[in-house]
C-alpha cells in the first residue's frame, strides 16, 4: 500500500487565523476563550466562546461572494487556501481527476438556517434566499473546495459528529493508501455559536458557566471543571502519497501512519463511561499502523473538560497502554482552544503535526488541581520539550462515533 504524507495545512482558529500564530499562541499556553460579543448574551446561562475573529471574507472573495457562504465555509475555504498554498501544488500540474476532499461539519450552515427562519417569521416567503440550501447543507464545505480547486477526485462530507475531522483524515488516508487518489484535501470546519445553540447545550448542562473568568473556564482532567466551551473554526491538511510528493520535491512535514474508528453503541451523547469505544478506536489505529503502545511517545486527548469524557478517554488509555499509560504525555488543546466541534480533529491533528515537527508538546492549562481519577502526565500548564516520532490524536463525537489517528515525524 501506498505511504501518506502530510505537504499543506491550514487553520482558522480562536488561537489564530494561520498555522503558525496558531501554534505560537497554542504552545505557549494561550486561551482563545473570551465572552461573546456576536450577540445579545445577557439572558443566557454561559456567556462565552471561542470566536474566530479578524476573518476578512469579502476582503478576500469580494462582496458577492462571501454573501454566498455560510461562515463554516468561509472558515473551510480559508484554510484550504492557506493548506494548498503551504503545500506548493501547483494546480495546473496535478492530475485533478486523483485529487479529493473530505471536509465534513457537524451541524452545517446553523446561523444561515436561523437568519432565514426568522425572515420568514418576520417578512414572509418571499425574502427568503434562495441560496438558503446551499450555504446551509453539511457538504457545503467540501463542494465548496472542490470548485475552487477543480478537484474531480472522490468527495465525502463525513458526519461524524465532533470526530469529523479524524474521520475524514483517516478515510482520505485510506483513499490514498488504496490508490483512489494521489492527494486529498482532508479535516473539518464549524460555525455553531448562536443563541440557539448556547441555549441548548447550556441547558443540557455540558457548558462551563464559567463567564467572569473566560480564560479559565476550559480546564480538562481538573477536579473543578463545569463542562466545555464551544469554539468554531476549521482545520485543513493536505495529504499526498509519498510517491507524488517525493516526485515534485514537495515539503513533507509528517507521515500519517494509523488511524482508527469505532462506535461506543451506547448513548446519544455520554460516552461510555469505560471507554470502551476509545479504545478500540485507538486500538484499531495502531494496529493499521502496524506499531505497539511502546512506539507512542505522545497523546492528543479529546478532553472535551467534562467529568465523564475525560475520565473514560482516560480509562480508555490505561486499558489499551497498560504500564506504558503513565509514561506518555498527554496534551489537551481544548484547554486552550475549546472545542470545535467538527473542526476540533483537523486543528489538533495540525498540532500533532506540529509538536512532531518541533519537538514540542503544548500545555494543558487550567490544570490546578487535578482530578484524582484523572491521573496521567497531562503536560500541566507548561509546554515541554521531548524527543518525539510518533504520536496519537482522539476524537469523540456525539452518537459514540469515536475516531483516532497516528501520526510520524518524516524521516
């Protein structure tokens, strides 16, 4: 099978809207979560987020355009640019009929949907847009890459819930792998923050109300952790085989190596209160790596910072590394960034790439008194230097859609 690389990334994010102020705020401890200046928040349980902000869509596709495309695929185009332009392929060279993209969102063009409900409510059928659907659909995303770059490859908007983005690297990976394609644009992207959506989560109670010190409201594997934070943002990686990057001296910047999936057939929305899903997701990835537990030398949690997620992600480790668990660092970049939802697996495999590259694993911050069922190396509030080749990133998703993928220093 063929070898996969990883040539382009690209990020718009609450920590930074390019890969390397996204990752100069992440490693060095820095919260995107800030209060929520997008709307009237006063009547609401949680009154923070994680916002992307300074994004320019019309400085950068002109009016007409922009108005064309919900958020989540502004957020998508955005980060595939600046992936393709990382990557140096030249578009006019590529065969385009070997080149995909599986880009996926978790709840799709939310604020469009909302916006026209309420014109409908408020000035009746006729003021409706028609591009109501296509700036709204889940594959919205996707299709909207594949225009731009002509990409007459395979194309998949997975729907993995807050796993998408590991999902739709994987299955890109595997598309590569079983020679459907030479490259693939891969990740996710989200836009969810509203009033409805704010709404609803905080009444399930899975929000931090953390809203006098918003900085300090995400805190996985901490004993006083209240729930997430939503985010928004998107992550995209551009993955070659090794065969064509290698043929046009492309910039390889880590391999992909394993990745996993499974369900936890359990509950909508807990997680499975062992693990047992996480584990075989994980388990599956190193197993298609064709490695042990004593090859991993770093982890990237899910670590939503809820009480159950991170203490079954946790379990889940213990259960699949046995005496190896408590060797390997754990990072958890919600602590910083929380979460993106569907964009959550293509930003934190970027970071993975990263902390490869760099040696360098980020912090969990807020960790101050961490939980005792919780009792791993969560790298607490400093980044730390490793030497480091191989690492792991999770991702869970509402339904137990549980994804997992294995990343390696290019040498």
């Amino acid at each position: 099978m063929k070898r996969v690389v990883v040539t382009g990334m690209g990020v718009i994010s609450p920590l930074g809207n390019d890969v390397n102020q996204f990752w100069e705020n992440l490693s060095s401890g820095k919260s995107g979560i800030s209060k929520i200046e997008q709307f009237d928040v006063s009547d609401l349980k949680t009154k923070i987020a994680g916002s992307v902000i300074n994004l320019d869509a019309e400085g950068r596709w002109g009016t007409k355009e922009a108005k064309k495309l919900d958020r989540f695929a502004q957020f998508a185009l955005a980060a595939a640019e600046e992936a393709l332009a990382a990557s140096q392929l030249n578009l006019d060279k590529v065969d385009k009929e070997r080149m995909g993209v599986y880009v996926g969102s978790g709840i799709g063009g939310l604020n469009t949907l909302i916006d026209n409900v309420n014109i409908l409510k408020d000035r009746g059928p006729n003021r409706v847009s028609p591009n109501l659907v296509p700036m709204m659909i889940s594959n919205a995303a996707a299709a909207q890459i594949s225009i731009r770059l002509g990409a007459l490859g395979p194309s998949l908007s997975p729907v993995t819930a807050c796993s998408i983005g590991n999902t739709s690297i994987g299955e890109a990976f595997n598309a590569i792998r079983n020679e459907d394609a030479d490259i693939m644009f891969a990740g996710g992207a989200e836009a969810a923050i509203s009033r409805l959506s704010v709404a609803s989560f905080a009444n399930a109670r899975a929000l931090s109300s953390r809203n006098d010190e918003p900085e300090l409201a995400s805190r996985p594997f901490d004993e006083d952790r209240d729930g997430f934070v939503m985010s928004e943002g998107s992550g995209i990686l551009v993955l070659e085989s090794l065969e064509h990057a290698l043929s046009r001296n492309a910039p390889i910047i880590c391999e992909v190596i394993g990745y996993g999936a499974s369900s936890d057939a359990y509950h909508m929305v807990a997680s499975h209160p062992e693990g047992i899903g996480a584990y075989s997701a994980m388990k599956n990835a190193l197993r298609k790596a064709s490695i042990t537990t004593s090859d991993v030398d770093v982890i990237s949690a899910h670590a939503t910072s809820t009480k159950v997620g991170d203490m079954s992600e946790t379990l889940a480790i213990k259960k699949l590394f046995g005496a190896d668990a408590h060797r390997i660092p754990v990072t958890a970049n919600k602590s910083m960034l929380g979460h993106m939802l569907g964009a959550a697996g293509g930003a934190e495999a970027i970071a993975l790439a990263k902390t490869l590259q760099h040696q360098l694993i980020p912090p969990t911050i807020n960790l101050q008194n961490p939980d005792a069922d919780c009792d791993l190396d969560y790298v607490a509030n400093r980044a730390r230097e490793k030497v480091m080749s191989i690492g792991l990133s999770n991702s869970f998703g509402f339904g137990g859609h549980n994804s997992a993928i294995v990343l390696k220093k290019y040498e």
